[in-house]
C-alpha cells in the first residue's frame, strides 16, 4: 500500500495534469482558430456590403432639372 501511495499515485495526477494541460491547450487553440473564422467571413461580408453601397451610391443620379412636358 505504501508503494502505491509513494509512486503511482503521484504519477497519475501528473498524468491527469500533463493530460489536462495539454486539452486546455487545444482547447484554447481551437477557439482562436474559430474567432479568426468567423472574423474574417464577417469582415468579407462587410466589406461585400460596403462595396455594393458604394456601387449603388454612384448609379444615384442627382436630380436634374425637370424638364416641363409641353402642352
């Protein structure tokens, strides 16, 4: 009993914690890779949108003078 008090006991926390570890790690790599994602779609449909506000402002005619229709 003392033996597996000693040795493997400690072992195998260090190994939970090693193993722990090493989950948060990917873990946390992954939501990083997932908020770039997303950030980059949404910056490309920002900048989709603001393309086509910008190609709608310039078909935008300024009103001209009317012309009067002739009776």
């Amino acid at each position: 009993m003392g033996y597996m008090l000693r040795v493997r006991l400690p072992s195998f926390f260090a190994g939970a914690a090693t193993a722990s570890a090493l989950g948060l790690y990917v873990l946390h790599r992954d939501y990083k890779v997932a908020h770039q994602s997303i950030s980059q779609q949404v910056k490309d449909l920002y900048d989709s949108l603001d393309g086509r506000i910008t190609a709608l402002e310039k078909l935008k005619v300024e009103p001209s003078v009317q012309l009067e229709a002739s009776e």
